[in-house]
C-alpha cells in the first residue's frame, strides 16, 4: 500500500501543474471547444497517469503528449483540408487506447468522450469560432508580442462626412 500512496500523492501534485501546461498550450491555439473539453477532461487524467507511472521522458508519455500535438493540429480552426479517414480513425484508436487505462472513467463515458471528439473532427467545413474573443487573441500570428487591434478599417461601416447630403431626407 505504501507504493501505491506515494503514487496517488504524487498524482494530486502533478494534476495542478499539468492542467496549467495544458490550458496554456491551448490558449494559443485556435481549436474546437470539443477538442479542448477532451483534453482538459479525461485525457488530462491520461497525461498525469502516464506522468505518474512512466515520469515525463518514458515512451508511455510521450505518446500521450503527442496525441495532445495532433489532437490540436487536427481540431484547429486554422486547418487548410479535413482530416482524412484514416486520420480520423488513427486519432480516435489512440485516444481509446489512452482512456483505457484510465480506471476512474467507466467504459460508457469514455465511448461518449470518443464520438464527441470523432464527430467534432470530422465535422467540415469547421464551425466559426465563438464570437467572444479573448483578450489574448488579438496577438497576431507572428507571435512576436506585438498587440494586432482592430482598426478603422476592420469596422463594418465606412466613415462619412458630417456635411454629406442624405437624399432620402427631407
């Protein structure tokens, strides 16, 4: 039993931090809420088993960290074409395989977990964003830190003298 206190300690020690990592690698990206709910959901219980039992370098791991990677590529706004079937497929057997090992998720839920995520996916062309906008999204794309604020030009309407004539007023 004492190996098995020292993991679930390590464990509460290790869950904080690696939900910080997570939610800070995907605030910069662009991706689908459904690929953020699985990430921050159950596959962050993935990653902080694998952390856990393997230590961050163990090859266990660094499968689980790079499905965070592709998950991420795959369900960003910015993707150029759909993921292919066999993309789709791969990411989804990679995910089950993860979610396997998870004993705290009953084998119902994480079905549940892999079709939100696979119907999210494969949804194309990709929904518009929300229209709430962060305050740290209007950093352009070049991420060198410089603020990209919307200017007059990016407004709806265009400016007009004070003085011009409105021919629809008497």
């Amino acid at each position: 039993s004492e190996p098995g206190l020292a993991a679930e300690e390590r464990h509460q020690a290790l869950e904080p931090l690696v939900r910080q990592q997570m939610v800070a690698r995907l605030r910069d990206g662009h991706v689908l809420p459904e690929v953020k709910q699985f990430l921050l959901g159950p596959w962050l219980g993935v990653v902080v088993q694998a952390v856990v039992q393997g230590g961050e370098e163990a090859p266990a791991t660094q499968r689980v960290l790079g499905l965070v990677e592709l998950l991420i590529e795959a369900g960003g706004y910015r993707r150029r074409v759909p993921p292919t079937p066999a993309e789709l497929a791969c990411l989804r057997m990679e995910a089950e395989d993860g979610l396997k090992g998870l004993p705290q998720i009953a084998p119902a839920h994480a079905a549940r977990h892999l079709l939100d995520l696979g119907s999210a996916l494969a949804r194309w062309p990709r929904p518009a964003p929300d229209t709430a906008t962060p305050a740290d999204a209007w950093f352009d794309d070049d991420d060198d830190g410089t603020p990209d604020w919307p200017t007059h030009a990016d407004l709806a309407t265009g400016p007009i003298a004070l003085d011009a004539h409105n021919p629809d007023e008497r």
